[in-house]
C-alpha cells in the first residue's frame, strides 16, 4: 500500500523528472509539487487531474493507496474532469460514481477497449444531455 506522496515521487523519478519539470508539464507550481512531495496532501481535483495526466497515471492511482494499477479508471478520467469543468465538483463526483457502477458490467468480460469507450461516451452524452435539458427547464428567467 503506498500512498499519495510516495507514488507521486516514485512516478517522478521514474519519468527522469524534477520537481520543477513535473510542475510545468502540469500547469503548477514548484512549490505546489514540493508542497504535495513533502507533506503528501492530496490536490484539489483539479490539480490532481493536471498531475495524473503529466505524470500518465490516473487521478484514481494517486489518491487512493490500496490501487496499485496506475491505469485504474483510466477509461473514465477524461469523462469526470470534462463533468468537473462543465458542472462543477459534486456533478463530477455524481458521474465517477455512474462509470464505476457501470464498469462492473465488463468484469471478467472479453469487451474490447473500444467498445466500453463507446459505452462510456454513450453514458456521458445521455448524462450532459439530462444536463442541458434541466438548465433549460429550470434556468431562472
């Protein structure tokens, strides 16, 4: 089990990074990446997100230390972070918890990556499209 810190380091130095390198490869500061190295607080989502991508990891990965595939839930990063900068936090959280529920339609499973990539842009258009709908309908006017 390895946590945050250890994984965000371990996967820097795997990379040939520094900490100065890693932060400009993710849009953040150098401070910040110490900061995260040397007291292992988890980002806001949304550096988190900046990380996992510099770093080609999983926001998944990195904050949650019993995940040692640094692939986990890479098939729906990009549906939650495109949630998070359309609705906000609590709509990203609601649309990772609807692809997790769905992925265990593919355990075990001889799907190819094509066709739950289908799935889940097909799960997120219906979500964005009850969205809009309800922005629509109850939109102040």
């Amino acid at each position: 089990m390895r946590t945050f810190k250890d994984k965000l380091i371990s996967r820097r130095a795997e990379l040939g990074l520094t900490q100065g390198e890693l932060g400009k490869k993710a849009g953040i500061g150098l401070r910040t990446v110490t900061s995260y190295e040397t007291d292992g607080r988890l980002p806001q989502p949304a550096q988190l997100y900046k990380l996992a991508k510099a770093l080609g990891v999983t926001p998944e990965y990195l904050k949650n230390d019993e995940i040692e595939n640094p692939q986990y839930g890479a098939e729906s990063m990009d549906y939650v972070e495109d949630a998070r900068l359309r609705y906000g936090a609590r709509q990203a959280r609601d649309v990772e918890a609807l692809l997790q529920q769905n992925a265990a339609l593919f355990a075990g499973g001889d799907i190819s990556d094509e066709a739950k990539d289908a799935f889940f842009q097909a799960v997120m258009k219906a979500y964005v499209d009850c969205k809009e709908a309800a922005k629509k309908t109850y939109a102040s006017k």
